[in-house]
C-alpha cells in the first residue's frame, strides 16, 4: 500500500492571533495560512495554540498573555458595543457643543442659524 501524504498543516494548523498593532489587544485568532489583516493589524503566528478569556494582550515576547485595560480595550477598538457607547458620548458632545454656540448671545444670528441646521444633521 501507498502511504497517504497528508500536510501537516491540516493537522495541526498554525494559529495566529490578529493583534492592534498600537496596544497588542488581541481582536481575533485564526488558523488561516495566510492570516487577513487590516490597517494597524498585525498576524503574529503562536508558538502553542492559546484560547482566549476575555480580552487579552499579548505579550513583546508572543507568548504571553495578560488581560487588557479598558483604556486599551477602548484604543484597540475590540469591543463593538463599546465603539458604539463611545460614538454616541461624542455624538452627544458635539450636539451640546452646537446648541451651546447656536444659543450664545455672542454669536451672529446667521452663524446661529447654520450651526442649529447642523445639529439637527447630527
């Protein structure tokens, strides 16, 4: 009989783990041989296959794992409910600004006018 020729990689698949390249948060892992990466992205290929707990910042040296700050959880942009929390504090932050120069005394009526305009835009 003819041995089967089987790539090793099928069987024990390279693991990578996609990390933001500016806080080492871990966004996702993958067994992709020719991992996906997006701007500010990085494909760092593991040593030993690792299983996330929450969010996870690896380490200079790839093999460590630490849990994440929120300051960098916020950074990295991981946590898609919180992008949105953050977006609408600056939405609202930006509204507040509008109906507080569209409402000052100080401030032209035409400017007035064109800045209430934009605050209903937002």
């Amino acid at each position: 009989m003819n041995p089967i020729n089987i790539d090793p990689q099928l069987i024990n698949p390279q693991q990578f783990a996609i990390i933001d390249m500016a806080t080492r948060v871990i966004k996702r892992i993958t067994i992709d041989p020719v991992p996906s990466v997006s701007i500010g992205e990085l494909a760092i290929p593991m040593v030993s296959p690792i299983t996330l707990n929450g969010y996870q910042v690896l380490g200079m040296d790839n093999v460590t794992l630490t849990p994440a700050t929120q300051p960098q959880i916020d950074s990295s942009g991981v946590d898609e409910v919180r992008n949105g929390f953050l977006h609408q504090q600056n939405v609202d932050a930006a509204k507040n600004a509008l109906l507080a120069a569209s409402t000052d005394p100080l401030v032209s009526k035409s400017l007035q006018t064109a800045l209430a305009a934009l605050e209903l835009i937002l």
